[in-house]
C-alpha cells in the first residue's frame, strides 16, 4: 500500500512538471516613465490628467507606496535593473559606468536573454548617455531619441534663430528649458519608441520576450505638444508649497542636499518662470501618458495580451521648490515617491491597491519567480508576489532608498526615516500620517521610535566606484580601459 502511495505522488510531482513544461512562459512588457512623481490620477492628483496610466491601474495591482531606490537616474535604474542596492555595488550617482565597474553583472534583460527570451529595448532603459547599455543586453534595441536635439530642426524649419524656448541666461547640458512644441504627439521623441515598440508587438515571436519601453518623458526639457498647454493655462497651474522655515530642522546632510541645484531654482524665480516650468512638467506628463496609451493600444491588438505581465514604473519623482530644492537629489518623499503598476494575468486583481511600501529593487526577483526562471542568488530586492496575490497580505518590509554614500531613507506604510552620512551628519523622522508634506522632524523629540527603522539600514556601504574619468571609453566596441 505504501509503495502504491510514493508511486501515486511520485506521478502527480511528473504531472505537475509535465503541466509547467508545456505551459507557455509569460512574456513581459516593461514600460518605464522618466522623473515622473506621484502627480498622476490613480495616486490622487488632480494636477493634470492621466487617463492611459489610470486605466492600466484599473487592470491590475496598483502600489500606493512604491519607491524609487535611489533619487538619481543612473543609481536608480541600475538597482532597478541589477536587484542590487546603491550601498551593495557602490554606483551611487550618474557619475559611474556600471559595466566598468562589474565586468560580470548580468543585468534584468539580458538574464531574461540568458533564460531563452527574446530581450527587446527602446527608448531610456538603463541611463540614456553613453557607455549605460552594453549591446549584449539586447537581441535589438531602438536608441532613444531626445527632444533636445529636435528642437534644433524645430526652430530650422520655422526660420528661427535661437536655441532654446526659455530666456533664462543658463541652460545646463542643454537641458534646463521648457514650453510648447506647435507639433503632434506623433513628431516628439517618445513617439519613435512607442512605434518601434508597437511594431515589436505586430510580430510574431518565436520565443517569449521581454520588451522594455523606456519613456524619456517628463524629463528635462520640459517639451510637449502645445495642445497640452491649451488645456492648461499656466495661471491654474498650482505651485507646490515651499513652506518658510522648512529647513530649519534639518540637520546638515539634508541641507547639503536640499541646496544641491537651488541656483537653479533662483534663476528660475529671477526670471518669474516656475509656473511656467511647472506647466510644462504637466505638459510632459500629459505627452508620457499618451504615449503610454498609444502603447496599450498596440498591446491590446496585439497577439500577446493574455500572456504578458505589463510593468510600469517610474525611476523617481521631482521637486519644484519643496524644501527650497529643485530637481530629484533628496532622501524626501517628493524625490522617492513614484507611480508602480503590475498586471499579471491569472494574479493580479483588477482595480486593486496595496499601501504595502516596496521600492524597486522588487523587479528583478519579482519577475524572474512569476516568469518560472531561477531567482538568482544575491539580490537585495525583495519578491512581492505575496502582494500580487492579496493586497492586504501582511508586509514587514520597507521601501530602502540610498543617495550617495552613506545615506538612506527607511519609508514604512507611516514613517519615514533618513540617515545622513551614517548618523554623523544628522537624521530624520516624519510621521507621514501626521505630517504628509514632511514639515515637522521628530527625530529630537522622538529619538526612542528610531530603532526598528536603523534595523533596516544597510550593514555595510560599498565603495564608491571609479567614476567616468577614470576610463577610456571605445563606443565602437563597448570597451574600457582605464586611464
């Protein structure tokens, strides 16, 4: 009887295996948006709408609380993109080359390559300059094309002799500029990726892909079609609260940060253009979410919708004179909060929420696990299928964020705490039930609360690496020496 017993489960266990075997791994489209906070209608903003992104809400699992792992561009979608924390590998700002650095890294799609998918990118994926994306990442990828550099064939073709929308005497990078393109949504940059990757999903596949889709938009320029101004006029534009006396509880890694690009702010003030900057990010994000639904379009005619987990996300968020800052660079909630959206057909519930916090490094083992492949050993992300499958499951962990070496914001459902250079250059703590804007830090009167939260910092911060300039860098062959 016994021995009929083992047989039995030994031929259910084969049956399983069998049943997994044949059946078709997911594929996955992952949609990122560019310095995008939280104004966005599914996360209650009323600033702009956002009808595509708030609609790919309602098919899934919405994240109330989503993080970025870093404030940065570079940082944060290398920790996106590795499951590795900025205090793991020592990337910690757009100043270092992750290849370089970790010859051997085996990043999110080029992993999905390994496994037997097809690793499609386009647009903004890893950071956008040169020497961020190795071309083994990729069985194809579609190179982003920035709207600063069509600006110039813009004012060519209308006879104009200037550069720049704005007046201002400084333009950084030629990037710091704003305004309204007489264009369609279809001649902006964005609008080449999104048809390279609508074509992707016309085609038929072989094998299941993973399909990145970085959106540049709403970064810097802040350029949109004026279709997108018409709708909103710059005087209902509402500027955000830059609260007198603000910083004056902030020890001192929080006010070297928050002065990080305040000369831009005042130039901006200076020249009485902060709503008009601000309209414009609006604008921006208006264009993004277009393109996100151009994008759900193609998806949904496509051969592909029943079977692909779609993701999207944004790297972080962006101030506009909270806390006198401008710009990312902040351990605060305006600089970390972002829009995070799964749909996982046969998981996911549609229309559903979770205040559960999580920050991004969650992607790699998350996606790895729901597609049937390995979950390599190593990540510091955390899987959060348990929230895929109920919301309201019970969640211990934080969202962690670095900045730059040794510094770390701890964000739970209700509190939010930063430690600036290892404690010695100061802390913080909000009560974010209390204090939604982060006016009020407690950290003196409420020294006691901080214990579980420093349980959640980093053991150990890794040593910054190289920085560009320590390399030679052949973009013929994706190769560096050092100097």
């Amino acid at each position: 009887m016994k021995f009929f017993k083992i047989l039995l489960i030994l031929h259910s266990a084969f049956a399983l295996q069998s049943l997994d075997a044949a059946t078709p791994r997911p594929n996955v489209l992952f949609i990122s948006v560019d310095d995008m906070n939280d104004w966005v209608g599914c996360l209650g903003s009323d600033r702009v709408p956002t009808p595509n992104i708030d609609a790919l809400a309602e098919r899934g699992l919405l994240f109330t609380n989503a993080h970025a792992p870093s404030p940065k561009c570079a940082p944060s979608r290398a920790a996106i993109l590795t499951g590795k924390r900025a205090s793991t590998t020592g990337l910690y700002s757009n100043g270092h080359w992750w290849r370089p650095a970790y010859p051997d890294l085996v990043t999110l799609p080029h992993y999905f390559r390994n496994h037997g998918y097809t690793s499609a990118g386009g647009g903004k994926v890893h950071h956008h300059t040169v020497g961020f994306n190795p071309p083994d990442q990729w069985d194809e990828y579609f190179d982003l094309v920035q709207d600063k550099d069509l600006i110039v064939d813009y004012f060519k073709s209308r006879g104009e002799d200037r550069r720049f929308l704005t007046t201002m005497p400084r333009h950084p990078s030629d990037s710091l500029d704003w305004g309204p393109m007489e264009v369609d949504d279809n001649e902006m940059g964005d609008a080449r990726t999104v048809r390279w990757a609508s074509e992707f999903l016309s085609r038929d596949h072989e094998n299941p892909f993973f399909l990145a889709v970085g959106i540049f938009q709403p970064h810097l320029p802040f350029y949109a079609p004026q279709k997108y101004f018409d709708v909103l006029p710059k005087e209902k534009v509402e500027l955000p609260i830059n609260k007198p006396g603000d910083l004056d509880d902030i020890p001192e890694g929080g006010q070297i940060m928050a002065e990080y690009r305040r000369n831009d702010l005042r130039m901006i003030e200076e020249y009485d253009d902060l709503r008009h900057c601000v309209q414009s990010y609006l604008a921006s994000i208006a264009h993004a979410d277009t393109m996100v639904g151009e994008l759900m379009y193609a998806f949904d005619k496509s051969a592909y919708r029943e079977n692909t987990i779609v993701v999207l996300w944004s790297d972080h968020g962006y101030a506009f004179g909270e806390k006198d800052h401008y710009a990312k660079n902040t351990l605060w909630e305006r600089s970390t909060h972002v829009p995070f959206i799964m749909v996982v057909p046969g998981v996911t519930q549609a229309g559903s929420e979770t205040e559960s916090p999580v920050d991004l490094t969650c992607l790699f083992p998350t996606l790895t696990k729901l597609c049937g492949l390995p979950v390599p050993s190593g990540l510091d992300g955390i899987d959060i299928g348990p929230l895929l499958e109920n919301p309201k499951a019970q969640w211990k962990h934080p969202a962690i964020i670095d900045y730059l070496k040794g510094n770390t914001a701890i964000r739970t459902r209700d509190w939010r705490y930063i430690q600036y250079d290892e404690g010695r250059k100061g802390e913080e703590l909000y009560d974010r039930v209390s204090d939604p804007h982060e006016w009020t830090n407690l950290i003196e009167k409420h020294p006691e609360l901080v214990g579980p939260f420093k349980a959640w910092l980093p053991n150990h911060y890794a040593e910054e690496v190289p920085t560009k300039g320590a390399y030679d860098f052949d973009p013929s062959n994706y190769k560096w020496k050092k100097r």
